[in-house]
C-alpha cells in the first residue's frame, strides 16, 4: 500500500541539506490540495484555506498552531474571517524540503473537517 504524504513523519533537516527544486517536490506538491496550495518563487508554499465563518478559521488555526508545536515545524499564519493564509518553508535552509509538503498535507487533512459545504 502507498503511504500518503500525511502519514510520513516530519524530518528535521540539517543546515548541509540543500533546498529542493520543483523536479524534487514535484511528487510530493501533487498530494496536495490544488485548490488551496501553490509554491512561490520555488522558496515557498503559500495555502488558502476557507470556511464558513471566523470560528471555524479560528478553531483550525489553533489545530494547525498544535500540529506546529507537536512536529517543531512552524508556519506563518494569517486568519480572517473566512480564511487563513499559510505560508511555509523551512527557515534553516531558506527553501523547500519534505517536511514542509508533509506539513501541509496534514493540514489539509485538519481542514477536511472543517471544509465549508
């Protein structure tokens, strides 16, 4: 059986590894929500996620912000009503590595709960 990308452990990088490029995370960016992910400038992963209310946004920010703490791998976040904006990328190396995709597909996975109908 094929093991989902949310189902992978969060490995930390070490200050040596090198940032991925798009032939790298290609595999692990098709996993994703489409609709609600995007890397910029090959540095970044930016998501969207909507909901039906502020409550709702609050209550999966708080989700995401206990994820972050558990796995030691924080994103910028930016809740409003309706929405949260996450931004992602791991700081010691200034760019893209497997954790940040595990990341967001986990929070994909939070925001299944939480999706408006």
């Amino acid at each position: 059986m094929v093991q989902q990308l949310a189902d992978l452990e969060c490995e930390a990088c070490r200050s040596e590894d090198d940032p991925l490029f798009e032939d790298e995370y290609a595999e692990y960016f098709e996993e994703l929500d489409s609709e609600v992910w995007e890397v910029i400038d090959e540095h970044h992963l930016e998501g969207t996620y909507e909901f039906e209310d502020f409550r709702d946004a609050l209550e999966f920010t708080y989700e995401v912000g206990e994820l972050a703490e558990e796995e030691w791998h924080h994103p910028d976040l930016h809740l409003q009503w309706g929405e949260v904006v996450v931004e992602m990328w791991t700081h010691k190396i200034d760019g893209l590595h497997k954790s940040d995709f595990v990341m967001a597909a986990r929070m994909d996975r939070i925001h299944d709960d939480y999706a408006p109908e």
